[in-house]
C-alpha cells in the first residue's frame, strides 16, 4: 500500500473475483462523481461445496449520496475490507494501514478505522465481488490460536474508538450497533471455546480458574463496548434469526452486566442458552454503574415467556397465598384502547414496582417472537389454563408472590383479551364462558378491583377487525360481515350487561370503567397508573420502537390476501415487514366498512347466507376508488410460491391419511378429513373440527377468488393452481 501510484486502492483476497471487466472503471466513475473518500460495493457469495451463488450480507444505500459512520450508523453492515474502494491520498492523510501487530484478524480493525475517519462515504448496489466459500478457510477454524489474535484485534480496535470519540468523528449509534457485531460473534462464533471448563476455558464459579485466554478475551470486550448503549435498541446492524433475538431481547445487555460485575459463573449460564432468574436479574441491574442497567433488567424479563422459576422452592401452599393477595387489580380491556401502553409501562416498571411491594406478574405473561416481539397478549394465558382447569401458572404466580423484593401488597393482571373473541369459539358467548369469574374464582382474593376501558362500538370494531387481520400468523380471514355477525352473538356489545356482569362477581370490591375517548388525551397509561395510586414507580424509557403500531386497511388486506395462500411463517414475516413500510399502502384511503360498519353487506334478502352477505360486501368494497392495485398485492413470483406449498401440503395430507387409513379406528371420520386436521396450522388452543378446517379453507378460497377476478389474464392462470 505504501508504493501503490493511483488515485483509488482496490484489495482482492486472491482467489476472489470480480463479477465483470467493467466493474472496477464502474467503482472509479462513481466514486469521482460523488467525490468519495470511501465507495462501498456489495458482493455475493460463491459456495464451492455446492456450486450456488448467494447475496452476501447487503449494505443498506445511504439517503443521501455520500455520508459518514456517524451520520448513517448502518455503515456497521459492511463486512469486509476488499468491498470498498479507497481514495488513497484520504489513506496516505489519515495514516491508516492494516495493523503490522496481528497477522490474521486485521481486516476488520482496518476498515472500521477508515469508516470512522473518512468524511465523504458513498454506498452502491453495484455487486462488485464474487467471494468463495471455503468450507476450510483459515477464518473458519475456532482455536484458542485465533481467539488471541480476535482478543488483541479488540484491544486495538478500542483505542481507535477511543480516538474517534475523542476527535467526535464516532456517535453512539454507529458504536452501539458495532458493539452488538462483536457480541454476536461472541455467543455465536466463539461461545464454544468460552465455555469450556475447567481450564481450556470459562468456567462456573467455584471451580478452577478461567484460563488466560478467556480472561483476556471478555475483559478486552468489555472495554470494547462498554461505551455503548443498551445493545437491544439499535436498529441499523442487520442480523436475523437467533442473533437478532438475543440482541432485540435484551439477553447482550445482561451479559454485559455481568462481566461488568465479574460474574462470569452468570456469563457462563446465558452463553448455554439458560435464562437467568429475575430476582438474580434485579440485583445485577441494582448494582451495575450502567446508567442502562434497570432499563435492560426489565427488557429482557419482559420476554421470559412463562419460564419456570427453577432456582425457587415451589410454593408450599399456593392457594392460601393467592387468597391473601390484599389487593388485585385486573385490568381487562377492551383491545385497542390503549392496553399495549398500559402493558408496556407495566414492563418496564416491574423492578421499581416490586420494591414498593407491587408484583406485575411474569407468571402467565405471553409475549410473541420475530417480527412482532414488541407485541404481548398480557397475562391471556392464566385466563385460558384456568379455564381448563390447569393451575400450574397459578402455582408459579403463589411462587412469584413469596419472592420478591418486598413483600406483595398489591398484584396486577392485565389481559386484553378478556373482553374479545379470544376464549369464545364459534358461538358462545361471554357470558356463557365468563373467563374472568373463572379465574377470579381459582385465584380466591378477597379485594378484587376491575379496570375495563370501552370505546364506542363503531371505530372499535373497525380496529379490532384491522388487528385481527394484520397478524400474518394468527390464521384469522372472516370477511367483515361474518366478523360483524360473531361480535354480535358474543355478548361483547351488551356495554352495560358486561360491566353489570363484571361488578357483581364473587370478590370484586370495586369496577373502575372508563370511556377511551375521554381519557385518551391524558394517556391511558397514566390514567391507569393515576387511578391505581402507583405515579411514583412509573419508568419512560426512551421509546425505541412503537408499541402495537396500527396498520391501514390497504396494509391490512395485502395481508389478508397473503394468509390466503400457502406459504412458510418466515415468508409471512418477510412480507410483513415489506407491507408494514409501503409508502403507497400506507397512504391509501381504502376501508374495510363504511362510516357506521353498517349497509355494505346488505342485500335484498333478509335471510340470505353468509355467502350471498360476502358477495354483497365483495361488490361494494371492490367499487371503491381507491381499492389497492392487486398487482402489489400479489404477485406472479408469491403465487409460484403459493403453489408450490399447496402440492406438498397435498401429498403431505395423502401420506398422513394412508398411515390412518391403515391403522384401526373407532371414529367415522375419514382419513382425509383426519389427517388434514392433523396437519391444519395449529392456531387455537383447541383442536380445530372438520367444521372448522372446511370454513376456513372456504373463507382462504373466497379471498383468492377475489383476487383471481383482479389480476391481468396472464396471470389468472397461475392462481387457478392454487384456488
């Protein structure tokens, strides 16, 4: 690099490409135009094992042609150092030079040094490189060799940090989402290594020494990233899968408290995969110097998702202590209106609540995963085992109640769900099911205080037939006429019956029930919190993501048509996210009702059937100006797809019923009929009838059809396989 003559230096690992001859003059024009000190490309992947060539990890384009790593913190997504072109009087300049200290590992610490210091960096979605996967590349091998080379390159890689923060060429954005690189590369590159034991590794307290290795290794990511803040809120490092849960979960966060503590026997449990114990999580966020600490305590609780309290002697008797809970709050809905707030404030003050003796349970606490992670059902599922008679959350939530900071005077459940469809089938009502006098009759607390916010029945029911919708994975797709007909069996209108109802159930001393309109303004979690006497242990986190954001009925009927089709949860994610941000969706002025959620289904016929109602409500919605284009609804490539997972459901249904065909039965049901159910998308607690799968494959096919007599004729063809 010292002799090179040019205006710009190129790297190439040797026996890597580039994708053609005209690349490189390509690289240079552009990098000219923009007058780029750095002009990033992206690569794809050539697997030598099998021949495929892959996208390789995409570099998000800037909004602006050129930027810096403070500015764009999504400049953390550039891997390698051969997919930049250099303007070498910006290298000569800034004296940057791969470090003559490490003889592998260098790359990295190169790059970033240059993306911290460049003032001009441009982003391309030219795909310059053609990179080969080696199965026995030198980067590949996990050896206490190149852990030390990694530990040194951080080391180094800290005081060029340093350096930037000192020069105020760094922000906390960029450094934060690096800080969650190196974690990853922690729990799912070098874990193995880490947990070794007694001597080749870290190992559990109380036995032998850490090895040097190790140590050097935590403590140099530790001073790495120390720096930054809680790791869950970064939103630029582009990870999926397992990564992106332990970062977006909060599980980094706690590992770096504990090396911050010094407890590498806790280290050691999270790098097995093992959740720590919320009392234990309490005391490590109430002695960490992290300003973070309590925020990312709370954060990564909220997603415990019912785990057992194994390190907790189970409670000797359960029921005497669930019967002298002095106060319990149950706070039970409606959906949409304001419950996710409510949750959210609950959450994030679970340890402040817990030393003023207020337990917000994690015992039957739900929380969903991937992409709506950010959503909870609330306490749903304490609701939905007592009414089967299981009381095995109620014994972890006696349990949860003897373990606490202080002692418990005061317990709140909040369920959302309680006041919806959810417990109800396809025709009780909730009177009939009555899930709250259910659970209030298992739990047997003397002072019972319910808390139920109403909103008025028209744009109510709007909303929740949006957000029942909008699930990509729930399975729900009734058109709004039968989800119209439901609500009106299920007693959920009958206002004054169901407050009357709620208030003169066993134990409830006093009902506390509000109009949404009216309370809005000030926020129903701060309503809630001022109603219950709890506004001194209320937390406001920075807000990192919106909670239970709102879709449009254009966005939520591209999904619908979506949950139409046959395809796997991670496509259905995939799509979520690429409808949840389109611009033209968002901004459509299409409904699912009229004003009133009344007249559209009409038709002549008092009695007609609930498909002559669907093709009422068809043709009037379809009549709408601003009725989504189908062409970004479905597409050619998603119906291929489409087709493809309904022939192997096909042949999956056909392999299941000749296995029940030749096995004895005592039930009438035919194979067909039992193996479909077998292999029906599991979204009840219930096991679905036949009833039930017929309805739902006849509600699927509706939706199609529709669609079908929107599409170009090219494509009409396509969709017949798979209506």
């Amino acid at each position: 690099m010292n002799v090179a003559q040019g205006r710009y230096v190129a790297l190439l690992d040797s026996d890597d490409y580039y994708t053609d001859s005209s690349v490189l003059a390509h690289w240079v024009e552009e990098a000219d135009r923009r007058n780029a000190d750095l002009c990033v490309a992206q690569s794809d992947s050539l697997i030598e094992k099998s021949g495929k060539i892959l996208p390789r990890n995409r570099v998000p384009l800037l909004s602006q042609e050129v930027g810096t790593a403070a500015s764009c913190p999504q400049l953390v997504n550039v891997r390698q150092c051969w997919q930049i072109l250099y303007r070498r009087d910006f290298l000569d300049r800034e004296n940057i030079r791969f470090s003559t200290v490490l003889r592998q590992r260098e790359d990295r610490l190169f790059f970033l040094e240059a993306l911290l210091r460049a003032k001009s960096i441009a982003v391309l979605d030219l795909v310059a490189i053609m990179h080969r996967e080696h199965p026995a590349s030198t980067m590949k091998k996990k050896d206490y060799d190149q852990l030390s080379f990694f530990t040194t390159h951080m080391t180094l890689l800290a005081q060029v940090f340093a350096r930037a923060r000192a020069d105020q060429v760094s922000s906390g954005d960029f450094e934060r989402a690096n800080a969650g690189a190196y974690w990853n590369q922690t729990f799912f590159y070098w874990a193995e290594l880490l947990r070794q034991n007694p001597s080749t590794g870290l190992a559990p307290e109380g036995t032998e020494a850490d090895s040097p290795v190790s140590q050097r290794y935590l403590t140099a990511l530790h001073d790495l990233t120390r720096h930054a803040g809680p790791l869950f809120r970064d939103r630029y490092l582009s990870v999926q899968g397992e990564k992106e849960t332990a970062q977006q979960e909060g599980i980094y966060d706690i590992a770096r408290i504990c090396l911050e503590l010094g407890r590498r026997d806790l280290m050691q449990k999270l790098l097995a995969g093992q959740r720590l114990h919320y009392l234990t999580v309490y005391k490590l966020a109430e002695q960490s110097q992290f300003s973070w600490a309590e925020e990312a305590a709370t954060h990564y609780l909220r997603f415990n998702r019912n785990a057992e309290f194994a390190d907790l002697p189970v409670s000797a008797d359960p029921w005497k202590t669930l019967a002298g809970i002095k106060r319990l709050v149950v706070h039970v809905g409606q959906p949409k209106t304001g419950s996710s707030a409510v949750q959210h404030f609950l959450e994030d003050s679970r340890l402040a609540l817990s030393k003023n003796g207020v337990l917000y349970p994690l015992a039957g606490c739900g929380r969903d995963r991937g992409i709506r992670r950010d959503r909870s059902p609330g306490h749903a599922l304490l609701f939905s085992k007592a009414l089967v008679g299981d009381d095995r959350l109620l014994v972890n939530l006696a349990t949860e109640i003897e373990n606490q900071l202080a002692p418990v005077h005061t317990v709140v459940l909040s369920a959302e769900n309680v006041l919806s469809a959810m417990f109800l089938g396809e025709t009780s009502t909730f009177f009939d099911i009555d899930p709250l006098g259910c659970l209030l009759k298992r739990i047997g607390a003397q002072n019972v205080e319910i808390v139920g916010i109403f909103r008025d029945q028209s744009p109510w029911l709007q909303s929740y037939y949006r957000e029942l919708v909008a699930n990509p994975f729930n399975g729900y797709v009734q058109t709004p006429p039968s989800f119209l007909k439901r609500m009106a069996s299920s007693g959920l209108l009958e206002y004054d019956r169901l407050k009357a109802h709620m208030a003169s159930l066993p134990y409830v001393g006093s009902t506390h029930f509000a109009d949404y309109d009216e309370i809005k303004s000030e926020g129903v979690d701060q309503w809630f919190f001022r109603l219950l006497g709890l506004e001194h242990s209320i937390r406001t986190w920075e807000k990192g993501t919106q909670i239970n954001v709102s879709l449009t009925d254009a966005q939520a009927l591209k999904i619908l048509f979506t949950k139409s089709l046959e395809l796997s949860r991670q496509r259905r994610g995939e799509l979520y996210l690429e409808i949840r941000n389109n611009v033209a969706l968002k901004n459509s002025s299409f409904k699912f009702f009229d004003q009133d959620t009344s007249g559209m289904w009409q038709t002549k016929d008092d009695h007609a059937s609930s498909k002559e109602i669907d093709k009422a409500w068809f043709k009037w919605v379809s009549a709408q100006d601003d009725f989504p284009a189908i062409a970004s609804l479905i597409d050619f490539d998603l119906l291929q797809e489409s087709s493809a997972g309904v022939a192997v459901k096909s042949r999956t249904v056909k392999k299941v019923a000749a296995r029940v065909a030749a096995k004895p039965r005592d039930t009438k049901k035919g194979a067909a009929s039992v193996a479909a159910q077998s292999i029906n998308i599991k979204n009840t607690q219930k096991p679905k009838t036949v009833k039930t799968v017929k309805v739902k494959r006849r509600q699927q096919k509706t939706w199609r059809k529709l669609a079908s007599k929107l599409l170009p004729q090219g494509i009409k063809t396509a969709l017949k396989r798979v209506i």
